[in-house]
C-alpha cells in the first residue's frame, strides 16, 4: 500500500484499459476506409452500408477512448512529478504534437466525414476517412516516439539536472521507435479485423443477412492475416533489437539465469524460481534463441546474474533485475496469440477461398471467441515491455522509485483508484451497451441491395435477408 505501488498500479490499470480503445480505433477506422473505397470503386451500395454500419462502431470506440486518454497525460502531473520535472522537457514534445497536431487531425476529418455524406462528393468524403486513418496512425507514431524514448533514451543532455532536448530529429530517428511503431500498428490493424469477423460470424451463424455479414468477414479475414504475419516478422525484429539495447528484459523474459551455450537453447515453458535464480521442470528447443536473438543458429545469451553485475558497476548497487515471472509469462503469452492470429487467418481465408465458411459453424463459433485474442496479445505485449524494463523509468537514467510524486499520499491514491476504476468500469458498461444496440439494430438494407456476379466479395449462392 505504498505510494509508488499505487502510483504504479494506477498507472497500469488506465493505461490497460485505455489500450483496448487505442489499437480497436485504429483498426477500425482502417476497415472502414477500405470498405468505403470499394464503394467509391464498384459503386454498390452494400459497400456504402458497410461503411455507415462498420463506421458506427468506430465512432463509438472512438468517443470511449478520447475520454479514456485524457486521464493517461494529466497522470504525470498528479503521480509522477518527479519524472516530469526531470524529463519532460523531452518526453512533453512528442505528446504535445500529438494532441495540437495528430488529435485535431483525427477530429477534424471525423466531423467532415460524419455530416458529410450529402454534402460532399464520394471522393472528398473518401478523402476524410482516410485522413482519419492517417490521423490515428500519426496519433500512435507520437505516443510511440515517446514511449520509445524512455526505453532506448536519445537526443538530449542533461544540464541542471534536468534533461534538455537537444535533436528532436534523433527521437524520430530513435531504432526502437521503429521496431515498436509498426509492431504496434500491425497489433491494431489485426485487433479491428478480429472484432469485425467476429461480429460477422455471430450473423452468419444466425443466418441474419448473410451477403452483408459475409462480404464483412471476407474482407476482415484477409487484413486479419496479412495483418497477424506482418506483426509476427517486425516482433522478430524487435526481439533482436531489443537483445542489443535491453539484454535484461529479453533475458527475464526467457528465463535465463546464467549465460547460455552456443547455440543456444529456447526455454518453452519452466518453473521459475526467483528466490534461487533457477528454472525447474524446463521444456526446451534446441537453437532457437540463439535465432531469435541474432537470426542465426548460434551466438550465446548473457544471462541475468552476468547482466545484474554489470548494470551494478555501470549503474551503482542496487537490484535491476525485472520480475522475471511476469515478464516470462506475459511474452509467451503474447507469442501464442500472435500464432493464433496467423493460424485463424490462415483457416478463415482458406474457408473463404474454398466456399465452406457457412457450412463450418465451429470455426464460426471460434471466430467468435477469438475477439479477444488480439486484446490479450496487445495486453501481455505491453506488460512485458513495461515490466521487464524495471525498475527504470527511463532506461539508465531514472529509476521508477525516483519519479514518484513526493507530496502525493498512500490514501489520495486509494481513493483515486477506486473512483477511476468505478467511472471506467461504467464506461464499459456504456460501450458494451451500444456495441450490442448496434448490433441488433443491424445494417439498414432494402431490397436494392443485391449481389453482384462479378463482385469478387459475393456470397456463396446466399441473398440479403431484410427486416
């Protein structure tokens, strides 16, 4: 009941929940654009009433989540003050541009896209979506550079014991910035398309206007995919890079105690003794770390007592070793979802490919179920970069202990947890709520909108069902 494990609870706690919006915006709104494009290109209407409905869900996740992030910047003013007076002056910028630039961007364009379906013509309205889309994209690039700054730190110097930024170019520069941007962007992208296939398959397993939910899921599935791949190679490059820059957290995450062999072993699943810094009951695959760390099958891993040493005479005494558990845990966990993903596309397109989706209820069933699998991924994904850079703040530079408010009490934060937690939780309620009032209410079809032959997204010998 400390004041920097509240602070520290709190923080995780807003920010989990706050990040099942962010990657589902982004998504979404990706969807949206595409299937307004068609529209725009083939001239169906049904790709019209796909975007207006499809479009209703982003809006809502949209509006839930601008209210959710408001909370995340004020919190380095009320919780952490020590690390604002320390590093905001880098970490500020990225967040401002974000909020002056990208944000407006991104309210902007809704507007013009939300009132301007008569208005405007379909290319300008076109047009607005897409902006949009940038605009979301942009919104993630900066919280990135600024989250990328506190794990790899680059273009500043410290002068009166302050840090003063000296390159901005350097923090868009910044390598980890560019191994965790489009690992963050490929996660939403595969997040919006799971929850629009998995809407979908709950229609189609009622037989409830099957062409429109069908020309959904078919579009959602291959973004899905392709999506969920992509996301696999730039984690891989990412874990590479992240052995150079952070060899502790990638080591807590494998569990490796003491230097490894050449090659050297994957450790899949063990029991992990902290207290002895030993694993029991270990199942490995030989070679694999080795090709995870340096794309090659061989090179050894610096384990963590060598790491722990070395960061005590770089860095002082003091215990900089993460919770291995958690950080051991959650990145496995995360690597299973991510497989699930590429191995659920693989299925849904290949049904898709061959006619049999209808006809494969329990695929559809899983689909189902499986919205909330990239939630999960992106959770214990964000958990295992956050926890396993501790006790850092800023890698190297400030420790978590030493960014704590120092005037903010054990009893100020209790309270502000649990009213937090009470206003989201009805949030969530809300959203839940209108996502399945959305649902019920359905598209808003007649009897115009048909198949079409040579439209590439028909059917499989099925026709709208109207109300």
């Amino acid at each position: 009941m400390d004041v920097l494990s509240l602070a520290r609870f709190q923080y995780a706690a807003t920010t989990i929940f706050h990040f099942f919006f962010v990657p589902l915006s982004i998504g979404l709104v990706l969807i949206v654009s595409i299937m307004e494009t068609m529209y725009v290109v083939k001239n169906n209407e049904i790709y019209k009433k796909m975007t207006q409905f499809w479009g209703k869900f982003f809006l809502i996740n949209f509006a839930i989540g601008v209210v959710t992030g408001i909370l995340q910047e004020f919190q380095f003013g009320m919780n952490w003050s020590e690390y604002s007076r320390f590093m905001g002056d880098v970490f500020g910028a990225p967040l401002a541009i974000e909020a002056l630039l990208a944000f407006f961007m991104e309210s902007t364009f809704i507007g013009l896209w939300l009132f301007g379906w008569d208005r405007l013509s379909k290319k300008v309205h076109l047009t607005c979506i897409w902006l949009v889309t940038a605009g979301t994209t942009l919104s993630a690039l900066w919280i990135l550079t600024a989250n990328s700054f506190m794990q790899h730190p680059v273009g500043f110097h410290i002068n009166n014991g302050r840090a003063e930024m000296n390159d901005f170019l350097a923090l868009l520069t910044n390598p980890q910035l560019w191994v965790e941007f489009p690992h963050t962007i490929f996660g939403s992208f595969a997040t919006g398309a799971f929850v629009v296939a998995g809407i979908s398959a709950i229609a189609l397993l009622k037989r409830n206007r099957v062409d429109f939910y069908l020309k959904s899921f078919k579009i959602a599935i291959v973004i899905g995919l392709v999506s969920g791949v992509l996301l696999s190679l730039v984690g891989h490059s990412q874990a590479q890079y992240l052995v150079k820059t952070q060899p502790m957290k990638m080591a807590a995450s494998e569990g490796t105690w003491k230097d490894t062999a050449d090659p050297a072993p994957w450790t899949v699943i063990a029991n992990i003794d902290t207290k002895n810094h030993k694993n029991t009951g270990e199942i490995k695959i030989p070679y694999l770390l080795s090709f995870l760390s340096y794309g090659k099958f061989s090179g050894s891993v610096e384990g963590i007592e060598t790491l722990q040493k070395r960061y005590v005479e770089k860095y002082g005494p003091g215990n900089y070793i993460p919770s291995v558990k958690t950080t051991f845990w959650t990145f496995r966990i995360m690597t299973v979802m991510g497989g699930l993903l590429c191995l659920l596309g693989i299925v849904g397109v290949f049904l898709v490919w061959r006619k049999k989706l209808l006809n494969n209820k329990w695929f559809l069933r899983t689909m189902v179920a499986a919205i909330a699998i990239p939630f999960i991924g992106s959770t214990t994904g964000w958990l295992m970069t956050e926890i396993g850079r501790q006790p850092w703040t800023v890698f190297g530079y400030m420790q978590t202990a030493a960014s704590v408010s120092p005037n903010v009490s054990a009893g100020e934060l209790l309270f502000s947890i649990i009213a937090f937690i009470g206003m989201y939780s009805i949030m969530a309620v809300v959203m839940i709520y209108l996502f399945v009032r959305t649902f019920k209410e359905g598209p808003s079809l007649d009897n115009k909108v048909t198949n079409q032959s040579n439209d590439p997204f028909d059917g499989e010998g099925y026709h709208i069902v109207t109300e």
